[in-house]
C-alpha cells in the first residue's frame, strides 16, 4: 500500500518508538517486583516482561516501516497497558484464572513516567496515523474504469 507522508512523520514516529521505548523500559525494570506474587507461575511479572516484548516489538516495527498499520499496532500496545495502569490502580480486580490480582493504588515515579509515556504514545500513534494517509483515490472503485461499458444508442 502506497502512502503519502506529511513532513512532520518521521519527528512523530521516533517520538512514538520513544514513548514505546520507555514503556518497555519501565515494564522489564519493575518486573521482578511484580513476579513477587507468583514466583513459580504466571505473575505480574511475567505480564511485565510480555508487555516490554510487545512493546519492542511495536516500536522496531514501526521504525523500520513507518507505515499506518504498525502506527495502529503501536496505538494499541501503549493503550492497552495504559488501560491496564489505570484499571489496576483504581479498581481492586481479583485474581483472573492465572494472572493473580495486581491491585496497586500507589503511584511511583515509574508507574507515573510510564502512565505519561503510554498515554502520549497513543496520542501520538493517533497522530502518525492521521499524518500517514493514503493517496487520494488509492483503493477506491472508479466509476468508468478500464472495465466498464457504456452502452450505446
């Protein structure tokens, strides 16, 4: 898919890995704080560490593409976690199957700085998504294409 890009795109995108990027940082940092929970089996760190990957993952993704589909993929990356901090700060959700409660009402310097990034990073893949549009006309019907016949009289 051919897209056309606005000049500011690429000062959106490396803001959007960064924000990606502290995410993933603060994920794998306080990870083996979460595990506490659980150590032998599925924990919030576990969950941590699966969202740091994710994260990543999203963030080399749309580096190297720059394309609307991995802006989508970072959006929703950073939105779920950012979901995530909020539920889990404000509602007391008990124990899911494996994943155990991990209710916190605190908010440390890293819960904080990763809450912001999280937030800016899906203003921003919103953004990216918005400034990385497809071509007019790209991928509509025409009316009278090579394939169409008009009767005659």
């Amino acid at each position: 898919m051919t897209t056309s890009r606005h000049p500011l795109e690429p000062a959106v995108r490396l803001a959007v890995v960064l924000c990606l990027g502290v995410d993933a940082w603060v994920h794998l940092r306080v990870a083996p704080d979460m595990q506490v929970a659980a150590p032998g089996g599925l924990g919030g760190g576990t969950l941590f560490r699966v969202q740091a990957a994710a994260a990543v993952l999203a963030a080399v993704l749309l580096l190297v593409t720059g394309s609307r589909v991995p802006y989508a993929v970072a959006g929703l990356v950073a939105l779920s976690a950012l979901g995530a901090v909020l539920l889990y700060s404000l509602v007391n959700v008990p124990a899911l199957g494996p994943v155990p409660s991990m209710y916190d009402p605190t908010w440390s310097p890293d819960k904080v700085v990763s809450a912001v990034a999280e937030g800016l990073g899906v203003v921003l893949a919103g953004v990216g998504l918005a400034l990385t549009s497809r071509r007019p006309g790209e991928g509509r019907a025409t009316s009278q294409g090579a394939g169409s016949r008009v009767a005659g009289p």
